[in-house]
C-alpha cells in the first residue's frame, strides 16, 4: 500500500485519554495512511507549547506499528507532553507529518 498520491489535509477532534493513570493518544488506520505514516516508517516527534508534530524521518527514533496494512501510532505518557488525559486536541493529517494541537488550554487544572 503507498500514499504517493494524497495530498490533502485532514482534521480529527481527539479527546487524550488515559491508560493505566497516564495520558494516551492513539491513532490509526486510513488518515495515518493517508498522510503516508505506513507500518514500519519511522518518524520523530517534536513537542511545543501547545502540541506535538511527528515527522515522517527515515533516521527518527520512532517507528508506526500496526498489523497487516493497518499502521498504528500509540503515544503515552511523556509522548504526549504538553498534553494531559482529557484534553481537547486537533489532529491535522498532512503528507509526511501530523500535527497534535491542544484546543483548550494544555494540562491546565
């Protein structure tokens, strides 16, 4: 499966949930695909202020999972950092990198 020919943007509304007391943000299937994060890619994750950016990278330290065709990012605890369980975040699929926004004030309590 390739996604040489997509070149568009999409959105998600995410809720951060959690998993065993810590943040989780788990994402999967045709929008990874779509924005070209493939099983077995691998990319770097980047944190700022209000999000995270991961970034299709063929030296990054992380690698999409997933069985079959169906790639899977599973991002938790630190890897969700600034983010905290329940936040309201925007997920922005574009080709090569995917955008993880807060859209309420992060981790703020």
């Amino acid at each position: 499966m390739t996604s040489e020919n997509y070149n568009t943007e999409t959105l998600q509304d995410y809720t951060v949930r959690a998993n065993k007391g810590k943040p989780r943000i788990w994402i999967e299937g045709k929008r990874l695909i779509a924005a070209g994060f493939l099983r077995g890619e691998r990319y770097t994750l980047t944190s700022h202020e209000t999000g995270i950016v991961l970034r299709l990278d063929a030296e990054g330290s992380r690698k999409v999972c997933g069985k079959g065709e169906r790639p899977l990012i599973d991002l938790s605890g630190g890897g969700c950092a600034p983010m905290v369980t329940g936040d309201q975040v925007e997920i922005k699929y574009t080709p090569r990198q995917i955008e993880i926004t807060c859209t309420n004030w992060c981790g703020a309590r």
